[in-house]
C-alpha cells in the first residue's frame, strides 16, 4: 500500500499538466494484468494522454520501484477537450505490457476508469500497414504468426493455419470469429466475429489538415495546408510559405504551433465555425504571422461534426415523427451512410465538397412496418436525396437544409 501511494504522488509530480490558470480535471485508475508473472526491477508505468492534433495534455514514465499490480494511478487534464490515454508498463526501455487505447469525453467531471487490463506486447520485425473499412491495421510477423496491431493500439497475435491461397492465420481457440487472410496487397480480417475487407496502403499517414479564411482587411484570403507535419501557407498577393510545423503544445484551451522561422503562431479550438461556405468546420482557428494581425478562418473536415455517435431524427420536414418508427442516420468516416429510415433499414453514401453536402445510391430493405413510419419513410429518404448543406444548431443538433437553406429535417445525440 505504501509503495501504491508513493507511486501516486509520484505520477502527480512528474506530469506535464496544463496550466493552472485553466480549469482541469483528474483521470485515475489502475493498470493491472492477468498473467501471473512479477515486475522486475527496474519497470516503469509510462502513460500518456493526447488531445486534438495529438497534441500531449499529460505524461509520465514512473519507476515502480518494486510494486506489483494493480498500479493506481492519477493524471491531471485540462477540461472540456476529448483526449486519448494510452498505458503501458515497460522494462529495459521497451513496452512489456500495453492496454488498449481509451477515449476521454470532453467535459469537466472527474473521470474514475477503475481497473484497467493489460496484455502482453509482442514486437514485430517489418509490420505492413492495411486500411480496413477506414481503419488503419499494422500486420506484422514473428515466426509463423501475425501480429495485429488494432485501431485502439491493442494486438492479436495469431499463428499461421493451412489454406487453399493466400497467408491465412487463426486463433485456434476460434479460427471462425478471428483470422487474418492476407492475400497479395488485400486481406480480409474478422476479430470476434466483425468482417472486414483490407487493402495495403504503403505507409499510414495522417489525414491532411486545412483551414483557412478571409484577410482582415476583407482583401484576399489565406490558407494554410498540412500533410505529416509539412505545411504550405498561402496567401492572395504573397508568395508561398513552406515549412515543417514542431511539435504542438497545450496552451490556454487551444492547440498551438510556434514557428521560429518566419516567425509564425497557429492557434486551434475545438469551437464549431462557420466558413465563407457556409459550412460549419469543426476548429477555429486564428494565425499570426511577426507583428502583423491574426488572420482568422475555420479548420479541420465538417464531416468529423458528423461521424461518431447516431443521430437520431426529432423532426422532419416540421410535422414531428411517427411514434411508430424511429429514425436514425449513421454517418461512417468511410463515407458510407446508413441508418433506420422509421420503417427500414438503409445505405448509402454521402460526400462534402465544394458544392456542399450530397447523399446518394441510397438503398434500403422492403420490411412492412407500422402506418405512420410507413407513410413517412418516402419523405426522410427523399430528404437525404435532396439536402445540399447542414449546420450544427446551439444545442448540438444536427439540421440537414436544403438548397434554399431551409431545415429539412434535425436529428439529436
């Protein structure tokens, strides 16, 4: 118990929090495992808990100094910013053990994780990258099995199992559920019973990053491109400014870019902005370049605002919705859109661009539902057909418009 509370104070020492002048808010629990095997000396628990722009909102790397586990532990967060915490106990320099990612909420509450478990962590030789449905998946090899290196930084280590073509590998225990079926540069994947197609990409690369605005004088825009660190910055009348972006930092609730040359500072916030488009993006985002005054301008993919949880629909076209049937619409990082259309299951696919928002091949099951969902389910999939933009209302909600700016229909969280 007495080393357990050392090994508190002592992560609480050595984190890089925020600053005190903004509000923040504690994540704790206790990373443990199931194998039946003691640290040794020497181990250390390292946690890290990374933001927007995977920029580092706390870590540590604590000696256990002969502790077991369970080890508790406590890191100090800014509040209201989402944030991913990664564990892991390591030994000689190397992960030992490794838990799966977990994602933080945005909010200002205390968060109590409880116990946390761990599992072995295999390194593997060369690991080749695969896309699977919008998911990036490492493949690695040691010895006649594969190491799946999953989205949330768990792995699957399967062993190599006999097949008519191709490299296929198994969890004996389930080879129906889980399997690995590498076939050239393709591969079909299912991990606990989910399908999915793979296609080998040459590297993972992060998915580039654009924001950009109107001048402050009205004269010109600018805008400013990252792909992997690299920037471009562009300005109307200016030549282009190239460069490579240094690690982000945490600084008053925003994500910021210090640029020694040109002397350059990139702010981002997590705040909803409309652009010249009228398409909400997801960050605001403001930069300085010298003495001069912040341009400001709106950042990051609006089709982030719309991935994640389902949205439920509350309204369509103003005449409510049928209590016989709900309406739900699943937008997929993939670009795949599906749903319940109150009657029906459907899907399809969906695309922002330059002229806004358009959903089409929309197809759905033919079920023989209640009268009201049945009537209205026309209506909702012909909305979707037709809705050319959407705006994120006050309260969160989701308003499909049409091309006359209308709210067509407006779905909740």
């Amino acid at each position: 118990m007495t080393r357990n509370l050392a090994l508190i104070a002592s992560l609480l020492a050595s984190v890089a929090a925020p600053a005190l002048a903004e509000g923040t808010r504690n994540l704790s629990g206790e990373l443990t495992y199931l194998q039946r095997i003691a640290l040794p000396e020497g181990a250390a628990l390292k946690a890290e808990v990374h933001g927007p722009h995977d920029v580092i909102l706390a870590e540590a790397e604590i000696p256990t100094n002969g502790a077991q586990v369970p080890l508790p532990f406590t890191l100090e967060i800014a509040q209201d910013v989402a944030a991913r915490l990664t564990l892991a106990i390591a030994f000689e320099g190397q992960p030992r053990w490794k838990a799966p990612q977990i994602d933080i909420a945005a909010g200002t509450d205390d968060v109590a994780l409880g116990a946390i478990v761990a599992t072995p962590y295999v390194a593997a030789g060369f690991e080749s990258q695969f896309n699977c449905e919008g998911k990036i998946v490492g493949a690695g090899f040691v010895n006649d099995s594969v190491v799946l290196t999953l989205p949330d930084g768990s792995q699957r280590v399967l062993p190599q199992v006999i097949a008519a073509s191709g490299a296929k590998f198994a969890d004996p225990d389930n080879p129906d559920q889980t399997f690995f079926w590498n076939k050239g540069e393709n591969a079909t994947m299912r991990i606990d019973g989910i399908l999915t197609e793979c296609a080998g990409v040459a590297e993972a690369q992060a998915a580039p990053w654009h924001a950009g605005g109107t001048a402050h004088d009205g004269a010109g825009e600018w805008g400013i491109d990252v792909s992997d660190d690299n920037y471009t910055l562009t300005r109307t009348g200016e030549d282009d400014v190239v460069g490579v972006l240094p690690a982000p930092q945490w600084r008053d609730g925003a994500v910021v870019w210090d640029v020694a040359d040109p002397g350059m500072t990139l702010r981002t916030t997590q705040a909803i902005c409309t652009g010249a488009d009228g398409m909400p993006h997801p960050e605001t985002v403001s930069l300085t370049l010298g003495d001069g005054p912040a341009l400001q301008g709106c950042g990051g993919d609006p089709a982030v605002l719309l991935q994640g949880a389902d949205w439920k629909v509350v309204d369509l076209l103003g005449k409510g919705v049928p209590s016989d049937g709900d309406g739900v619409i699943r937008f997929a990082p993939d670009g795949s859109v599906s749903g319940k259309s109150f009657c029906n299951n459907f899907i399809g696919s969906y695309e922002i661009g330059a002229e806004g928002l358009s959903m089409g091949h929309l197809a759905s099951t033919l079920m023989i539902c209640g009268a009201g969902a049945d009537y209205r389910e026309p209506e909702f999939l012909q909305t979707l057909r037709t809705a050319k933009t959407f705006t994120i209302a006050d309260d969160g909600a989701l308003e499909l418009r049409g091309s006359d700016g209308a709210v067509m229909l407006r779905a909740v969280r």
